[in-house]
C-alpha cells in the first residue's frame, strides 16, 4: 500500500518538477537570451560563437534552480492532493505524516546531491568557459564592449568615447585614462584622441593629446602625436587567459587556494573571508535542497487550494526570501561581522527551524 502511494505521489512532484525547472530556467535565462539575440542579430556574431554561449551559460544556475523547482514541485503537489481530501484519507487509513513525507525527502536528497555538483564543478566551469568563449568574441571584434558615453575598462586603462558610428564604428571625441605602472604616479595619463576605430585586435587613436600630472595636479607633462596603437586584445587575452575569478573556481580548488592562502608569510585576511564566504556558499545551497522540502510539504498540506500560480508565488517568495538572507551573510561574511561558515549557515539554520515548526504543527492537525 505504502509503496502505491510513494509511486504515485513521485509522480506527481516529479511532473512538477519538470515543468518548474524549465520555467525557472526560462525565467533566468531572458536577460542573457535577449544579449546573444543582440550579438547575433545586430553585432554579426556567428550563430556557431552565439550558441556556444548559450551552451555555457545554460547549466551555470542549475545549481540555484533545481531547488526552487523542488519547492515549487512538492508545493503544488500536496496543495493538490490536501485540497483533494487525498491528505486526510491517507493519514485516516493510519499512513503516518511522516512516511508521506519520506519519498519526498529521498527525492530531495538525490537532488540536493545534483545540485552539490553543480554549484561544486559544473557551475564554475560553465562560468569559466562562457568567460573564456565571450572574450575571444570580443577580441574578434572588440568594438561590442565599447558603447557612447560609457566608461569601459581595459584592464588598468578606462576608455570613454562620445560617438560611435554605428555602420563603421569609428568612434569620436575619446578619452583614454591609463594608469602607469611607476609607484610614484598617484594620477592617470590623460589622452584626448578625435577620432579611432579598432583595426583586427588593436585600437588605433588619431589626433592625440596626452597629459600627466603631479600630486599637486599641476601638468608636468604633455605631448601630440598624429596617431597612436595603444590597445592589444590578444597580448591581454594571453595574459588573462589562465586567470580564473573566484565564480569560476570548483570547490576542489577554492580549498587548495584556502590553504596556499593560509600558509603564506602574510596572508590576506580579505582574500581568506572571500575564499572561505565561497566555500561554505557552495555547499550550503544545495544542502536547501532537502531543507526546503522539509518546510513545502507542511506548507504545501496547509493549503487550502492548490494551483501552479499559487506554487510559484509562494516559491518565489521563500526564495527570494532565503537568497536575500544569503545575501546578508555574504556581506557580513566577507565585511568580518561574522565568521564565514556562521554567516553561510544562518538561512539554512532558518529553513531548518521553519521545516520542523511546520511539521509538527501539521502533524498536530
């Protein structure tokens, strides 16, 4: 009897699971879909670099939607089946609350484990190549990052331009300020260029004036030249190319940096509290896997009427809720209010309180 309703209950949620995944991933997705549709449609890009990105970027937030999808699946689920009577009739036949809840669990656990990997390995090398696949289109054609009266980084230089000619891309009026590598120099180079276009992978200013300053803001420097090559993408590419941002790190090696980190003469503080903010970040998210299907079920159950608009309110709200709070713990985490595996943990804790309260308040029905 017991292995009947276990059945029959898996099926739903995983039904619902299903169409909760896709919607979320919809959802997330919009942002990025309408930036390749631009780069596309608009920038030229090959369909082959566009969809490598799509490629990338699609798996990188699996790790934060299978969850919800969970929550949202066990929500609408047994909404369903407590506004059915089904709930009442299967705790009335002597099935115990918690023997209902079991299947759900086991399914949360097996997710929560998917979702472990993801956000350990799948999530940070997805995020690396969609890096590494996105510089090497705008190293092909770097004029896609530059837009009219924004300043644009490149690498220690921030370009600003006035105009952009959106058939040529042959840019007026610029502003390059550069950052000299000697100690001494606490002020940017100033360079006023007229016009430049990017030629292949360099950027090639004409009509240039340049300034340096002294602490004193005064100028004890200056000089014109016709034009002048100041940018290189693929040296900058080459040099950057290995480096790999904190998002982009597996949980293997965010431990291995840990330690190289720890072991050094004069470790830094902040990189250890961001390091360490990220570790227990990952494991804590998809451990809310299990505990947001211990609080969907008394939730769920409490309902007095089931329906898909219904679930995802509900869902977006405990998540936006328990990402906010994450949030918090970020910020107190890497700000040192907090030690980092205490600041990670607090919304688990949470949901962990809210599940039990829930369930004995059901189980008390």
């Amino acid at each position: 009897m017991i292995k009947i309703i276990h059945r029959y209950i898996l099926k739903e949620i995983i039904l619902s699971f299903i169409f909760g995944f896709l919607f979320f991933n919809l959802i997330l997705l919009i942002g990025i879909i309408f930036d390749l549709t631009e780069l596309l449609f608009v920038e030229n890009i090959s369909f082959l670099d566009v969809g490598k990105l799509l490629l990338f970027k699609l798996p990188s937030s699996f790790d934060i939607v299978i969850p919800l999808s969970l929550l949202f699946a066990a929500l609408l689920t047994f909404g369903r089946l407590s506004s059915d009577g089904e709930i009442v009739a299967f705790i009335s036949s002597g099935i115990n609350l918690l023997r209902i809840e079991g299947i759900l669990l086991v399914f949360a656990f097996i997710l929560g484990i998917a979702s472990l990997y993801f956000s350990s390995f799948l999530t940070p090398w997805c995020n690396h190549h969609y890096s590494q696949a996105f510089q090497r289109i705008i190293f092909k054609k770097p004029s896609i990052q530059i837009k009219e009266r924004t300043i644009t980084d490149f690498e220690n230089r921030k370009l600003y331009t006035h105009h952009i000619d959106p058939k040529t891309g042959k840019m007026q009026k610029i502003v390059l300020y550069e950052f000299l590598s000697q100690e001494d120099e606490l002020f940017p180079q100033i360079a006023i260029a007229q016009s430049g276009e990017f030629e292949k992978e360099t950027l090639r200013l004409d009509e240039i004036t340049f300034y340096r300053f002294s602490k004193n803001y005064q100028i004890v420097r200056q000089g014109k030249f016709n034009s002048q090559t100041i940018y290189s993408a693929s040296r900058l590419f080459e040099k950057g190319e290995g480096i790999k941002r904190t998002g982009e790190l597996s949980l293997t090696e965010i431990t291995q940096r840990l330690k190289e980190e720890k072991v050094k003469e004069e470790p830094s503080k902040e990189k250890i509290k961001e390091l360490s903010v990220e570790f227990h970040s990952r494991i804590a998210v998809p451990l809310a896997t299990f505990l947001l299907a211990l609080i969907a079920l008394p939730l769920g159950i409490s309902m007095k009427r089931g329906g898909k608009s219904i679930s995802l309110g509900i869902s977006l709200i405990i998540a936006i809720t328990y990402y906010l709070l994450l949030l918090v713990g970020r910020f107190l985490g890497r700000g040192g209010f907090l030690p980092p595996y205490l600041a990670m943990w607090i919304p688990n804790l949470l949901l962990a309180i809210g599940g039990i309260w829930l369930t004995r308040k059901v189980a008390k029905i």
